[in-house]
C-alpha cells in the first residue's frame, strides 16, 4: 500500500519507517504542501495521505488545498486537540488527535487502514518509479523515467543496459508496478548466482529423475512467472545452447521442462538486464544476434551516477532518511567538509555504493552531524596528488562569502532543490529563503541559475 507522509520535521519519519515495512506499506516523505501537490501530480492519488499538522501550516490551508487536488479521501490528519474545528469539512478526512508514541501512531494508522479496507498492497498499477527507489531530478534520469511511462503499459520486451550499482532491478520493478501485470508475480533470475549447469533447471524446471540429484519435480521460473514478468538480469552470461533455447521459448511461447516431453504455455512479459554491452558482445561473438533483437525490443540505458552529479544531494538526504529510521536515529546533518567529498566522489560502484556509504556514516556516527571521518571515502576526483591544502571552500573570503558559497554549493548538488538543500543545510526552508533572496538583492551573480526554481519537489524526483 502506498502511504505518502506530510511531515515539515520530519518526526514521522522514524516511527512510519519503523513500522511500514512489517505491514507491507511503501512510504513516501514529502517536507511541504509543495512537495505533496507534486508528488499526487506526478503519481496520482496515494492509498493513504497521512498530515502531521504543526505550525506555519493551519487546518484552513491545509483543507483548502487538499480540495482543490481532489485528496478528500483517504486523509489522516494528525494534529493538537481542537485543531479540526478550524478547518473546513471534507468528506473522508479524518483528525485524530497527534499520538504521543510508535505504538499509539501505529495503532491509529492500522484502525484507519482496517476501517477503510486497504490492504498491504497498492490499490492500483499506478505505485510509480518513486516507491522502488528510482530517486533523483537530473535530465539523465528523466529520459529513463520517460521511457518506463511510455514501455510499462504495453507488453514489449525491455533489456536495460547499465553498470553495476545503477538500479537496473530498480527499473524493472517500477514497469512491472505500472504496467496491467502489477498484480500478479514478478519473478527474478540473477544469472550470476546460478550454476551453469543448473541454469536450464532452474530457467525451464525439471522433471524427477530427469538427471542425477533430481529427486523431485521442479518448478522452473517461466512457471513461477507465468501471467506476470520474468526479470533475467545479467542474461549475459547466458551459455550459447542457453541462449538459443531460450530464443525458442521467446518465439514459441512455449518451454519443455528438463526430462520431459509435454511443452508447456507460457504468457510472461520479459525484462532482462545486463552490465556488459550487448552490442558489443554481439560483434564479438558471445550473444546472439537474433536473441539480442527479441529481448531488446525497448532499450534503457541506465547512466552512471558520475554523469548526475545533481542527483547526489538528494540521494543523500533520501539514505539519511532512511537509515536514521531504520537504525533508531535522528536524522544527521552532513558537514560542509562531508558534503564536499561526496559531490566530488566518481562512485564506481553507482548508486549501491552511495548507499553502502551513507549507511555506514549513520550507524558509525555518535553525534548529530556526519564528517568525512565516517564515510569510507577518499579525497573527491581532481584533488591532485600531493595537494596537502584541507578540503573546503576557497580561501580569502568573508565568512559572508563563504556562507553564499557554501549555501549555492550544496543547491547545486541538489539541481535547485530549496527544500532538500534547507535539510542538508541543517536550517529551516524560511532561513534558507531569506538567505537566497538577501543576496539576489546584493546582486550576487551565481544566483542566477536558481532564479525561478521551485521553491520545493517531491524528493523522490519522479
């Protein structure tokens, strides 16, 4: 079930992560109404809305807006005695006075849940790219979440292209959440963890007997999958005989198990992915051309996180969240120094990398802040060897330059993301704000890029 979550201070953000994943629910956190008109925008109503009302925002503000995007219902409203009195009445909307612990939110939620017949899943294909944790803003990512919209409604088959790290499962599973087989299996066959003795067993099934240690029937994964989608990642290692079989099921739609003889129907859509280039492995001789044309229907090339540099800021503050709430902390704030040295950092490992990373400085960390001293990182990229100067920002400036620069620093990490920026900043949106808008009326020429950004996006980026 898709829950998004308004919470400027994010103290939800703990106890929802703590308890949503025992009861299948998939959050989303957004900071203002903002983020929550983009995020409805961009994915359609949710299961459940939860709001934790607190101050600037009013009860008035808030029914107001919820009427005017249609979020009349289901809305969980949780706020101070006597605040539902000063909003006006929408059908579906309903105001529990704001629990005091995990147990008591816990258990609202779950009355809430029972009462309106939700269930662990979502209540329609629509889950969006953003619930399997395609996180970012950049122009690069756009293009891929483009062509998940425009492949997951149909039944291609989709082969997606990247280095390892750079959510290539991520993506399957966002087409399989939009497209009309949502409901029914998604499947998963690394082919790097398998045998290649046993790939075929394992791919097609096997009968008893069929040969020596197969003491039973097995189901093989076209089976497994059957109505739904099979992911085959790193279908490149794939032997030739493999690969030619598996032409064969792909143009028949139709699989023998290993020592049988009855051919079984098969209605799977395919999603297969590889961290070689299999063109090239085409040219080379290794994959063949003719299954290379029937898995690739539709191409995703996934980029590297080293080419959206612009992601990396949210993506920080994303695994803060998340590991601040899966390990029973509050989030911390990123020192400039530890700021600096992930924006700067090539990332071979992509985005799993990054996540490693800031799990660690989260566990590792005893203090409100995270420096570069727990994250397992050396200097950024292009800090020549020898450079013994400490990392940072540019000597000689005022410590007011060195605010504005530090503070458009971070912004650019975030691609113009106030609300993002604000938090890894470690100061309210307001302070922010009044900061940006004091030094456009001091004429500071590097604003000029943020000029007319949005003041705040759904931090997922999707």
């Amino acid at each position: 079930m898709n829950l998004l979550v308004l919470d400027e201070s994010l103290d939800l953000a703990v106890v929802v992560g703590r308890i949503a994943p025992v009861r299948g629910w998939e959050p989303h956190f957004v900071g203002s109404l903002h983020e929550l008109e983009q995020a409805v925008q961009a994915h359609g109503r949710p299961a459940l809305t939860v709001v934790n009302l607190q101050p600037p925002l009013t009860a008035w503000e808030l029914g107001q807006r919820l009427r005017g995007l249609g979020l009349e219902s289901p809305v969980v409203v949780l706020g101070a005695a006597g605040q539902e009195g000063a909003a006006p009445a929408l059908a579906g909307v309903q105001w529990l006075e704001r629990p005091t612990g995990e147990a008591e939110l816990a258990a609202a939620l779950e009355r809430v849940v029972s009462r309106l017949g939700l269930g662990g899943r979502r209540a329609g294909p629509r889950g969006g790219a953003g619930a399997h944790g395609l996180v970012g803003q950049s122009a690069q990512l756009g293009e891929v979440l483009a062509k998940i919209e425009k492949v997951a409604s149909g039944d291609a088959n989709v082969c997606i292209s990247g280095e390892s790290g750079t959510g290539k499962e991520l993506i399957a599973r966002a087409i399989h959440a939009q497209s009309a087989r949502w409901d029914r299996p998604l499947v998963t066959l690394d082919c790097t963890a398998i045998p290649e003795g046993l790939m075929e067993s394992h791919l097609f099934g096997h009968v008893r007997g069929s040969f020596t240690g197969a003491v039973e029937h097995r189901t093989g994964f076209f089976a497994l999958a059957h109505t739904g989608t099979l992911f085959i990642d790193e279908i490149s290692e794939l032997s030739m005989p493999l690969q030619a079989k598996l032409l064969r099921v792909i143009q028949t739609r139709e699989f023998v198990k290993v020592g049988g003889s009855k051919p079984t129907r098969t209605d799977i859509r395919l999603i297969t992915a590889s961290n070689k280039d299999l063109r090239r492995a085409v040219r080379e001789g290794s994959f063949r051309e003719d299954l290379y044309y029937r898995i690739a229907v539709v191409m995703i090339e996934v980029p590297p996180l080293r080419v959206r540099r612009g992601d990396i800021g949210l993506l920080v503050d994303h695994f803060l969240r998340k590991f601040s709430a899966a390990h029973h902390k509050r989030v911390p704030r990123l020192t400039a120094r530890a700021l600096e040295l992930l924006l700067g950092a090539e990332w071979p490992g992509n985005v799993r990398q990054l996540e490693n990373c800031i799990e660690q400085a989260v566990v590792l960390s005893d203090h409100d802040t995270i420096d570069v001293d727990v994250l397992p990182l050396g200097e950024p990229a292009g800090r020549r060897a020898g450079d013994t100067s400490k990392p940072g920002l540019p000597a000689g400036l005022t410590l007011r330059e060195l605010e504005q620069q530090y503070i458009l620093q971070t912004l650019d990490g975030v691609g113009g993301n106030r609300t993002q920026a604000a938090r890894l900043l470690g100061i309210s949106l307001r302070c922010l704000q009044y900061k940006l808008k004091a030094y456009r009326q001091g004429g500071l020429d590097q604003l000029a890029q943020f000029n007319g950004a949005p003041e705040s996006q759904h931090p997922l980026g999707v």
